[in-house]
C-alpha cells in the first residue's frame, strides 16, 4: 500500500463558443499526477450537455476522434479521478451529470465527505436510488434537492454547504452557470485563472492554469463560492470563516505538483524548506543526498543545501509506466519495473535518501533494497513528514490504521525492517513552516480531526453497504 493521489478538477467558462474540451484535455494532462483512474469531460454548448468519460490515463481515453466528437461550447467541467470513496468502475467516473425540473447539471469533486454514509442513508430513505459508489453522487442529490428550493443555482450551493461536512472542492456547471466552491476547512485547494481571451479557466492547481496559458488570479478562500455568468464573476462568502482553515499538509509534501503555488505558498519551497528541516533536526553523515522520485527530490536539494553533503541522482524513474501495465506471472516482486539505480553514482557510498511517506514500509523496503544491490554502504532514510499514525477521512487513501507501519512499531524497528541503517522523520511541530504558517490539517499525524470521525468508513463502504443488503433477499424474488 501506498499514498495514493487526490482527485483533480477543472472547468471553463468562455464569452464565445470555442473548443473548451481541447482546453480540458489540457487542463487534465496537467491534473493527472492527481488521479490515474478514469477521468471525463462535460461540456455545455448553448444548455445542452455532451459528455465523454472512459477508464484509464487522460491520452487513453481522449483520443483525437473522442476529443473531435465533443462539440464546441461556451462551458466545460472536467475531471481526473482517483477514487478513495468507491471503486473503479465507469458508474464511478466523473463529471456526475443530474438533469432535474430546473435543467441540467455536471458537478467534479475533489475530496471525501466525512457524512457521506448518513446523507445517503437518509436520502436514500426518501426515495433517492443511487447509481455509483461515490461520494460525488451524494453532493449531487443535495445540490439538487436545494435547487428545487431555491431560486438559483449558487443559492442551492450555499444550502447544500449547511449540510455537507469534509473535504470538497467542488467545478460544477448549470446550462448558463460555472460554479466553484471550496469547503469551509479548504481542506483541497482550488483556484482560477484569466486567459489573455478572456476565457476563465478554473483548477485544483495553479499549474493546470498555466497549461492553458491562463494567468492566475487567485486560489478561492475556504468556504468561499465563486460564480461565473456572462455578466461577470460573484464571490459569495456566507460560508467563508465558520471554520478554523485545515489545508491538508500533504498536498504540500506529496499530492501537488511542485510548480503549483497554494494558498500562496510555492509547493517546490515547500518541499525545499522540509529537506531543510530534515537536515536540522535528522543529521546524517554521508557522502551523497538523493530523493526518490518525484516528491522527494526537492527535499534532497533541501537537505544538500543545509547539510553541505553533496546532491545527486542515483534513482530513475520510467516514466512511461501506465496504470495498464501488467507485471509477467510471477515477477511483480522481483523486477524493479518504476525505479532504476544508478550504480556508478552510488556505489560504494553512504547515501541519505529523501522520500515523502512511509505507509506500510513495503515499497521503502524494496527502494532500499535497490540501492544495497546497486553498492550502496550505508543507507539514511529521511521522511518529508511526521510518522503516519491514524486514518484520513478527507481523501487520502488511508481508511485504517492496520494498514499503517508507524502504530505498530518503534522508529529503529522501522528502520530495520525495511533494511534502512537509520531512519529519520520530520517533526510533527515543524509542519506549519510547509504551508507558510496558515493552518493545517495534520490528523493522520496526530488524530486530531477537524471533523467528527465519520460512520461507515473505508474506500468501499458503500458497495460493501450493497453487498450485504442483497443477503437478506431469496432468489425467487420474494422478501426472506
């Protein structure tokens, strides 16, 4: 098990008909480090929805004949998916289209709902069926149940936000409306952008700007409700300050990438200032500091620079490696497919080696591994974050903590089950200097929510829900 990443969200909202999903291709390309699943485009030409949504990486799914069938349009949300509520299926992907009494809607979330199992029980109490797993499904029926309350679609939006608590930032599309909002934590980021045409462009991350020539404008405060009409951009800030701000601190240690800035603060400083701190508070002696690729290798350049001890490269990664990849019968463990070592580089040294996390220690075990069998002498492994000891509920895909190392064995343990000669990692009270001092959450650190702790937890919750509500039926149809 590994730390796997986020979803990624993006939209645009043009004053002509031009080709928007050619712009959400790109805007996805650059989101896909954040979800490797499926991913879909929606887009609105004149209120009328076309959609194209498939399993698989971005360039698989989008072919040039997928991407020629979608038409031009003034709107468009899409979305690149990886799930931590619910499985991998097509029910599952993204957008979640809804057409109801006051017209279409396409909604992209980014996060994980810590009341997901009590809204959809009720809900589905009152008569809602459900055709996925996902938690996305269930913000869709709150927002349309609002919608049939009140007199525009921001208003359903700021209703639905009364009720839904956890992790949501949230590009969701009406026949004449983009709308963005982000929870009232802002536990996930997102922002927007301008192009030199005028055509905004919103995204989880400020590089997916970037990708379409957007400039940045601004991340969106949590709580915040950003509305884009052809008569111009509205913020609505009802929900903005009704809760202490808890950006989740991986997005800075792992989850974005290191071009993005969040919240203001750049996510390669970031990552520069935790080597440091590494450095600081986890000395070692040794000849070469590298970092694991991609998260960790900003931090190793941080480490360098404060330890003095030389920088290199000493792993490659492939980088054409799919998620269709399938390992030949019998090989998954012996052939290091992802990573390479670069032997001359490490051979006969003392090596500190910079990566992100450690979740169950397998993968750190085999990275070390690596470099014994490439030469390596000694081995001092550094970790851009504290020990990781509890769930995450906001995203994350850590639903247990049986499925963490750090609860269950001492840090010199550690070290020596993953082969490691020393093993160091970043103070839990050090966390805030990631983020520029602006508040955090660091629960699966220290198990201190934000949120109540939700019922039902677990990736697959809610097909396990359906599994075992078949049990009580009998084949014949009748009630047991």
């Amino acid at each position: 098990m590994s730390i796997h990443e986020e979803c990624g969200v993006f939209g645009v909202f043009s004053p002509k008909r031009l080709d928007v999903s050619g712009l959400c291709y790109l805007g996805l390309f650059a989101l896909q480090h954040r979800g490797q699943e499926s991913c879909g485009i929606v887009v609105s030409d004149d209120g009328v929805f076309s959609s194209r949504k498939g399993l698989g990486l971005v360039s698989e799914v989008f072919t040039h004949d997928v991407l020629s069938s979608l038409p031009k349009g003034t709107m468009a949300v899409a979305h690149t998916r990886y799930g931590t509520t619910g499985g991998v299926s097509m029910a599952n992907t993204q957008p979640v289209e809804v057409n109801h009494q006051k017209g279409p809607m396409a909604i992209a979330h980014n996060g994980n709902l810590s009341n997901a199992w009590e809204l959809r029980s009720e809900l589905e109490l009152n008569g809602a069926i459900f055709h996925s797993s996902s938690d996305t499904e269930t913000i869709a029926y709150i927002v349309t149940r609002e919608r049939l309350r009140c007199p525009s679609i921001e208003e359903a939006v700021s209703a639905a936000m009364d009720t839904l608590q956890g992790a949501y930032s949230l590009i969701l599309m009406s026949s004449r409306k983009l709308i963005c909002a982000r929870d009232p934590h802002g536990f996930r980021p997102l922002c927007y952008g301008v192009t030199p045409e005028g055509v905004y462009v919103a995204a989880s991350e400020s590089c997916a700007l970037s990708s379409v020539g957007a400039r940045f404008v601004r991340d969106l405060e949590p709580g915040e409700i950003v509305v884009f009409t052809p008569d111009g951009v509205e913020s609505i800030r009802d929900h903005c300050g009704t809760a202490p701000r808890k950006t989740c601190i991986f997005e800075y240690i792992y989850f974005a990438r290191p071009d993005s800035v969040i919240d203001g603060t750049s996510v390669h400083s970031s990552r520069i200032r935790a080597g440091e701190i590494l450095a600081e508070s986890a000395p070692a002696e040794a000849d070469l500091v590298i970092g694991v690729p991609d998260s960790g290798l900003d931090a190793a350049i941080g480490f360098s620079r404060a330890s003095g001890i030389p920088y290199g490269i000493g792993l490659i990664k492939n980088r054409y490696i799919g998620r269709t990849f399938i390992a030949p019968e019998g090989r998954s463990e012996g052939v290091n497919i992802k990573l390479s070592a670069l032997c001359d580089e490490i051979r006969g040294k003392s090596i500190v080696l910079i990566d992100d996390s450690i979740v169950r220690g397998t993968t750190s075990m085999r990275i070390v591994k690596l470099l014994r069998d490439a030469g390596a002498s000694r081995i001092h492994m550094r970790i851009c974050a504290p020990p990781f000891l509890y769930p995450c509920y906001y995203g994350t895909d850590i639903d247990s903590r049986d499925n963490l190392i750090a609860p269950h064995h001492p840090t010199g343990e550690i070290a020596a089950m993953i082969g490691a000669d020393s093993l160091g990692y970043l103070p839990l009270e050090k966390l805030g200097e990631l983020c520029g001092g602006m508040g955090h959450c660091s629960a699966c650190f220290d198990g201190e929510y934000p949120t109540a702790v939700p019922q039902g937890t677990g990736k697959y919750r809610f097909e396990r829900r359906l599994s075992e509500s078949g049990k009580g039926e009998n084949t014949d149809g009748t009630d047991a």
